[in-house]
C-alpha cells in the first residue's frame, strides 16, 4: 500500500497522551472491583440485554440469616 501523506509526523505533546491514555482507561467498563463483585454477587450477565441481574441464591440465603439472627438478638435484647 502505498502513503500518499508526505508530510512528516507531528510530535505529540504529554498532555494529548495523557488525554489518550483517559479515554482508554474510561472505555474499559468491563474491568474493575465494581464489576468484579457484581459477576461474584448476581446471576452472569447477558451483554445483549440491559436488564437489572438477580441476586445469586446463596447470596439470598445469607441475606436472610443474617437478618434472623439480627431480628433474634434485637428480640433478646428488648427482654
């Protein structure tokens, strides 16, 4: 392929490669603690459908002790 572009490359300035680098790191939403924690707590996700994921089971039936246990100690306390 040949360059029809005979001017020579412009230099780049650190505040255009910082800017770069941000929009990269802004673009990659399927990174992070947030999601990470969100494939570990909810059902996976579909990336074809935008609807609100279900809290896995396990995380249901944790929920669900923990809130008996503290109805049980609150019912102890008051008597």
């Amino acid at each position: 392929m040949e360059q029809s572009n005979n001017h020579p490359p412009q230099p780049v300035t650190a505040e255009q490669v910082h800017a770069e680098f941000e929009r990269l790191l802004r673009d990659r939403n399927h990174m992070g603690v947030r999601n990470l924690l969100g494939d570990v707590l909810f059902q996976p996700r579909n990336p074809f459908q935008k609807v609100r994921r279900q809290p896995t089971k396990w995380l249901v039936a944790l929920g669900g002790v923990l809130l008996l246990g503290l109805l049980i100690a609150y019912q102890f306390h008051w008597q």
